[in-house]
C-alpha cells in the first residue's frame, strides 16, 4: 500500500484517478488550494480518498500533478521541498480549444512534464495518464480497458509507476521511454479529446500488437 497525493485533485482528472488507485489499495490523498473543497469532493467517491490542502497531498510518497497546465509549474514549485527525492507523475497536457478542436501547445521546454522536472530539479518526473477520459476513470462500473503511456528519464521510477498503474483496474502500463517522448504523448492527448468532440464518444487508447 502506498499514500499517492495528487494536486489538483479535485478536478475530473485527480477524481478519476484518485477512485482507481484507492480501488487498488491505495490510500490517497486530494489536493486542493481549498482543503475543505477536496473533503467535500473526496467524500463523494468511492474508496479511501481523503481531502486536504495540496501541501498535504505533495507529503504522501508519490505525487500526481493534475491541475490546468498553465498552473502545474507554480503549484509543484509551491511544494518543491516535499516533492524531492519522490516520484512526481505528470498528467499534465497543454491544450487549448479551438472550435470543434482541441490543439496542443508546446511550452518552452517543449513539454508540460520537462517544465515540471526542470522546476523539480530533486524529484523524478514520470509522465501518465495523459490519454484518459476523467468520466470513465471516475466511474469503476465502466468497461474501461485503457492502456497508459508511460515516460521518464529515471528507469527505476518509470518501473514503479508502472507498477502502480498495472494495479489500478482496466488499466494498462506501457512504458514508451523517456521524456523526450513527452511532447508527442502530450500532444496526442489533443488527437484524443477531438476525436471525442467529434464522434461525441469517451474514446480511450489501447495498442495492439503487444504481448505484455
Ligand atoms: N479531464 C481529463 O479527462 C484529463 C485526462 C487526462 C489528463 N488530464 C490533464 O489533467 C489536468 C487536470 O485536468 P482537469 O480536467 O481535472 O482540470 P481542471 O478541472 O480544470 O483542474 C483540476 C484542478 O486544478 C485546480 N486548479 C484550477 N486552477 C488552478 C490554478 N490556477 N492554480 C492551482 N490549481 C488550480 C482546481 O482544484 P482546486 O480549486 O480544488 O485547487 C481544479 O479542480 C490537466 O492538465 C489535463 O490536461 C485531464
């Protein structure tokens, strides 16, 4: 059993995420700028989900970012010192809407999760989650059958998010490599999201062809 904190967790993507990793045992923690939101929202999922401010959440042993991509770099920077030494996961992915489209964004350093290890400096940065539909996730009762990207420069903390995420129902971990991969897998999740507005679906990605 491992405490995961995510900051920003109360948004659809931390509650989906939050509801799968308590259903794997985990015990996790919803950050939020606003503790008694995150206990409000946390009291309405399913599993053992606490809400607490996110410097609460940035002291569990693992760390999910999950807030807008254009706050991610000042909430982690907020709770630098609790986040060293940790394994911090990006799901983070700059988007905007344009139309019937959502358009990715290339940040200076080319991805949300380079900016965010680049204000990290003492944490090791994985990237997950980028391509899941947040009301799928939320909901255990879907048949979400997704598989999960996975990124980092960092081998050891790429296996055990891995591990992690294999543990989380109807997901799959598929490491791709490191986080030079990070702006395609970002931008992907662009790909994704207007292909839902489109087919006005709750599409996911799975990879055919693999035998893990
Ligand atoms: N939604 C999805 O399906 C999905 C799937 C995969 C990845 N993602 C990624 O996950 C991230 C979160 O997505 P989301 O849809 O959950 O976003 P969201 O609802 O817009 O934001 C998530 C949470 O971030 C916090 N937040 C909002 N503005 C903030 C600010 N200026 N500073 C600090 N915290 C702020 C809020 O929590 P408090 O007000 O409680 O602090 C909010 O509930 C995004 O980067 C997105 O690209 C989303």
């Amino acid at each position: 059993m491992t405490t995961v904190g995510i900051l920003g967790g109360t948004g659809p993507a931390g509650r989906g995420v939050a509801v799968r990793l308590s259903a794997a045992g985990h015990d996790v923690v919803l950050g939020s700028r606003d503790a008694e939101r995150a206990a409000q929202v946390a009291s309405t999922l399913t599993g053992e989900i606490t809400g607490a401010s996110n410097d609460d959440a940035a002291h569990c042993e693992i760390v999910v970012v999950a807030t807008p991509w254009d706050s991610a770099v000042a909430t982690v920077r907020a709770v630098r010192e609790a986040l060293a030494g940790k394994i911090v996961i990006s799901m983070v992915n700059a988007l905007t809407k344009e139309g019937r489209e959502m358009l990715p964004i290339y940040p200076p350093r080319g991805s949300m999760a380079a900016q965010i290890a680049a204000a990290l400096p003492d944490s090791h940065v994985v990237g997950a989650f980028h391509h899941l539909p947040a009301s799928e996730m939320e909901n255990l009762e879907s048949s979400l059958a997704a598989d999960v990207v996975i990124f980092g420069d960092d081998a050891e903390a790429r296996t055990a998010v891995e591990a992690l995420v294999n543990e989380m129902p109807g997901l799959r971990a598929v490491v791709a490599g490191s986080t030079s991969l990070a702006s395609a897998v970002e931008a992907f999740t662009a790909v994704c999201i207007s292909i839902n507005i489109r087919h006005k679906a709750h599409s996911y990605v799975t990879l055919a062809g693999l035998s893990i």
